[in-house]
C-alpha cells in the first residue's frame, strides 16, 4: 500500500484472530463483535468455532490442520469443508512443515491441493512457518514451498501459525514470499506482530494481509 495508511485502511487488511484452546464461545463471539467494530476484514478462529462467530456480521475464517499441520490431507479437507458449511469464508491451513524440509514438495502441494478441491469457493491462505523452514532449511525451501501453494491454487500463502518455538513473521520472510508469488497470490504476515510500527514493516516488505490478535492496540498506534 503506497503511502502510511489510515487506520480504516489498515483495519481492512486485519483478520482479528482468536485460535487459544482455551477460548469459548462467549468469548469468540465477543472478539467477532470487536472486529465488527474495529471494521477488520475477517475474524479467524478454530473450526469449532465458526458457528459462535457467524452472528456479528463480519466475514469469518477458520483454520485447518493447526497447529502442527500433521494431518491427513484428508482430515484437513474435511475440516476446512465442515467450517465452510458452518459459515467460514476463508481458511487458514497449515502444510506439513516436515514434508517441506525432507524436500518433498510434491506431499506439500498435493496437501494443498486437497483442501483447494474441499473448498472451492472459500479463499484458501497456506500456512508455511516460514521461521522454520528459514531456520532449519533456506529461502529457497520457503519460496518452492510458496510456488507449490501457488501451483495448488491457493490464493494466499501465510507466514506462522504464531504457535511455534520458531517464531511468527519477519520482514525477510515476508519479502521472500512476496517475491516469489509476485502480486499473482496475497501475502498474510501472521504470528508476533503487536505494534503499528511492525504491521506497517510488513505492509512494506509486501503482506497484504495481517493476522493480528492485538488488533486494537495496533490500530490505536498508528496515532
């Protein structure tokens, strides 16, 4: 986005998240009314969840495979099918980060492609880690990985989980993966981002997407 953004605009690009194990229902429902006011783009929260925040009015997403990504892709595409019937627009998977550091890309992709055939409709982020897979492999892992999702037909390819010892996004990751999808794909930067001075780092570096569960105090820093 050319230029510092609004707080509108920025709020536009958030999806307000919510995926602790812990949550329940009165407070998922409580984070959708927040983002409903906050004007974010969606609310992201657990398959099991999707139904408890469908009544405030904002677009919802639901994760699949998360957090570890060591589901059956079969698994993983009936979990993403379930939350789309709940009332899901989007969702969030995560790959096989395994898969992806032994090299096989192939297992990645078809993954993928899986969840993509289980929800045609709904817009499809993949989860990489991308601090795993630059701390344990390299930029090129993170960018074939980046072009297998691409190759799947997902629309997004998404930075962390935000669970991970690894860590969430950076802005070297985020450059990398925008690079390698070249404006044909969104870029989500997710996981550790809790000031507007990072979000905006991010928007820089290419994301056009933020996953933000401080989403608030990140909007009320850009002054």
């Amino acid at each position: 986005m050319p230029g510092r953004p609004t707080r509108e605009q920025l709020a536009a690009l958030v999806d307000h998240t919510l995926l602790e194990p812990e949550a329940t229902a009165a407070e998922i429902a409580a984070v959708a009314a927040e983002a409903a006011e906050l004007g974010v783009h969606a609310v992201c929260v657990s398959p099991s969840m999707v139904a408890a925040a469908t009544n405030a009015g904002v677009r919802v997403a639901a994760v699949a495979g998360f957090p570890s990504g060591k589901h059956l892709p079969e698994v993983k595409a009936r979990e993403a099918a379930l939350a789309v019937a709940s009332g899901a627009s989007e969702i969030d998977m995560v790959i096989d980060v395994g898969a992806a550091l032994a090299g096989d890309i192939d297992a990645v992709r078809s993954d993928i492609a899986a969840v993509r055939a289980a929800v045609p409709a709904a817009v499809l982020k993949v989860i990489v880690e991308s601090a795993v897979l630059l701390s344990l492999a390299d930029e090129h892992t993170l960018a074939e990985v980046c072009r297998a999702a691409e190759d799947a037909g997902a629309d997004f390819v998404k930075t962390s989980t935000g669970f991970h010892p690894a860590g969430g996004a950076s802005v070297s990751a985020v450059a990398i993966m925008a690079d390698t999808v070249g404006g044909r794909l969104g870029v989500k930067a997710s996981g550790g981002i809790r000031t507007a001075a990072v979000a905006l780092e991010m928007l820089d570096a290419g994301a056009t997407r933020l996953g933000l569960s401080g989403t608030r105090a990140v909007l009320d820093g850009l002054g």
